[in-house]
C-alpha cells in the first residue's frame, strides 16, 4: 500500500460509496489503519492509498493513550457551526504545511466498519480531521482550499519540493 502524492488523479476523484462489508474490505481497513500509524498521521482517506471508496481512519487521541483508531463509511457532513483557522498538513503532501479555515465545529454521520451507523461530533483536531478526510473522499485535497494568492506560491514551492514519484513512506 503506497500514499499517493499531490496532484494524483486518484486524489481529485470523488469517491464511490461503500456497498457491501466483506472480508476483503476488512483487510483493506486493516492495512489502513497499520498505514497511517507508520507514516504517522492522524487520518488517512482511501484515495490517498489509490482506492477511491468512501472509507477513512483516523485516531486523534494523544499517542500516550495507546491506539484508538476510527473508521469511518461513507461519512457525511449533517452540521457545521463558527469558522477556526489552523495549519493543516497532509500525507500526500509531505513537507508542505498551510493555515485552512474551516468550520469550527461538524457533526459527522457514518458507519462503522461493521455496518452500524455512528454520529460523531466535535472541534478542534477531531473536527479538522473529519472535515480533511471527508473531503479528500470528495476529490478535495487542503491546498485546493488555498487563496489564489497562496495557492500560486504554493505550486511554485511545491515544483521544487515535491517528490518525484509515488513514494513508499519510509519509517
Ligand atoms: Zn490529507
């Protein structure tokens, strides 16, 4: 399993919904949630990883609580409440970080990985996190959110940085 890297077609394609909970889609989760804690992030949608299906993990519980990943199907967005501005970095974007505004609090409703329907809510880290992912499921990654202005500067800086190809995150 590799994350993809900005801009990857796969990143900019809205996702299908998930059908049908098999086994197969069990063991994608799985590797899922091994991946992001190696590349050491607190969400990963399934377009980073090449598979456009609404499914995402994330765990922002502080890493000395031990793991608590979440996995989210088909989430939606059913209330968002303020604005809060804060600096979001991405996976498929290494080494490139930007203040995004955002709604400050969301209301989330999903499955979860057995089917069961779940309602999350909150701000801070858990509000941004849902709302990164959840996008990242629509075909949206955070520097499409970007001004005109800093998205120029952003595409300049990252023709220098960005890695060549789709990389293995190495840790
Ligand atoms: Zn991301």
């Amino acid at each position: 399993m590799k994350i993809l890297i900005y801009p990857h077609e796969i990143l900019s394609t809205k996702a299908e919904p998930v059908r049908e909970i098999n086994g197969q889609l069990q063991s994608f989760i799985d590797k899922m949630i091994a991946k992001m804690y190696k590349a050491e992030g607190v969400g990963l949608a399934a377009n980073q990883v090449g598979a456009p299906i609404q499914v995402m993990v994330m765990d922002v519980t502080p890493s000395e609580e031990g793991p608590h990943p979440v996995v989210l199907l088909n989430p939606v967005i059913t209330e968002t409440e303020g604005t809060a501005t804060h600096e979001e970095g991405c996976l498929s974007v290494p080494n490139y970080s930007a203040k995004i505004t955002r709604p400050a609090r969301v209301e989330v409703k999903a499955y979860d990985r057995h089917g069961r329907e779940i309602r999350l809510e909150g701000e801070g880290l858990l509000s941004r996190c849902l709302q990164h992912e959840i996008d990242h499921l629509q075909g949206i990654c955070f520097v499409d959110r970007l001004s005109p202005l800093k998205k120029s500067l952003f595409r300049k800086k990252w023709a220098k940085i960005r890695p060549l190809e789709e990389e293995e995150v190495k840790k």
